[in-house]
C-alpha cells in the first residue's frame, strides 16, 4: 500500500473568487436571476450525480426540490463558497434520503449518472487502471454491491467533492468513520474488478 492510498482530496473547488462568489451570493440572497442562473448552472451537475447515484427514482425532481430549499433559506446562510457548498449537498443528502424513504426500495446507482471524471478518480484512489476504461453501466453495477453508507461517502468525497470533514457532518459521523467506510469503498471496488478480471 502506497502513502497515498485511498486518499481522496477535493480538487474543484468553485468557479469563483472568494470576493466574486460573495457578491454572487449577495446578488441571489435580493433574489437576483442572473445570480440564481450561475449557481444552479455551477452546482447542478455534481449535485444530480450525487442524487443518482444515491439511487433516486426521479432525481430532476429531487434536484428541483433541492434548489426550492436553498432558494427558501438562502437569506440565512453566512458562508464562503466551500461552506455553501457544503450546504447544498447537506439538503441533496435530506432530500434524497426523503426520496428513497417514500420510493420504499433500496436505493440503486444510476447508470445515466454522467460519471464524468468519477471512474479515473476512483482509479487512482483504488489503484485499479482497470476503473478508468470501464462503462458506466459497468461502474454502476460496481458501486451497487457497496454498502449504501460506503456508497454514500464515495458520493459525498468524489462526485460532491467535499472534504472529510464535510462529508462527516454531512452523514454524521466521525472523521474516522469515514476514513474507514471511503478505505472498505475502494477495497471492495478493487476486489470485485480483480476478481472480475481473473473470472474472463
């Protein structure tokens, strides 16, 4: 095992200055369209993945439903970018927990998740090059045998690109926790690849 194993670090934090994400932010707290058209445009994509792959059954619904939320308690929030961040993926987490509870079926990964980048990063965190080539119905059926908290986490650290210490407010759990579900995640991910690899 390498030093850098099952490390996994955010790497695309906003599009924005710390003062241009606050006057942003501002202009959306008036209720500015313009301002409320960069945002969902920035963090729709990352946050319809992580719904997906959470497995919702409408998932444009539940990001509709997420966006509904901020836009309702946007005034209260006092942060910077990664903080609001943060924030969106805290009402994703709710919402599509909400959303599974009255599907009434265990969440399922999408294959239509738009997987952008998400195969290579898990590559290198796995340190399986086999991840990088496969599809994404292949990727899918990979992270439907993970344990719907591992899946969680590997959400949270990879699609929503948050930190450790967010993803364990997020899910609330300890850092260590998480640390443990995200190391058994890319084993179990690595594993199954190999043992796939050997069986063709």
């Amino acid at each position: 095992m390498t030093a850098g194993h099952h490390q996994i670090e955010p790497t695309n934090r906003g599009p924005w200055s710390a003062e241009e994400f606050g006057g942003l932010l501002e202009a959306a707290k008036s209720g500015a369209d313009w301002a409320w058209r960069r945002l969902v445009e920035a963090y729709s994509p990352p946050l319809l993945g992580y719904v997906r792959l959470r497995g919702a059954v409408e998932p444009e619904d539940v990001l509709s439903e997420v966006w509904m939320a901020a836009a309702t308690s946007i005034r209260r929030f006092d942060g910077d970018e990664p903080a609001f961040r943060s924030w969106l993926f805290v009402i994703a987490h709710r919402r599509a927990i909400d959303a599974g509870r009255q599907a009434g079926r265990r969440p399922q990964p999408s294959a239509s998740t738009g997987f952008d980048g998400l195969a290579s990063r898990l590559a290198a965190s796995a340190e399986s090059t086999a991840l990088e080539v496969i599809s994404s119905e292949q990727l899918a059926d990979l992270l439907s045998h993970l344990t719907g908290d591992q899946r969680t986490v590997i959400a949270l650290r990879i699609i929503a690109d948050l930190s450790l210490e967010e993803t364990a407010r997020i899910v609330d759990k300890r850092i260590g926790a998480v640390k443990a579900l995200q190391r058994r995640a890319l084993d179990a991910l690595r594993q199954r690849l190999e043992h796939a690899s050997v069986s063709s």
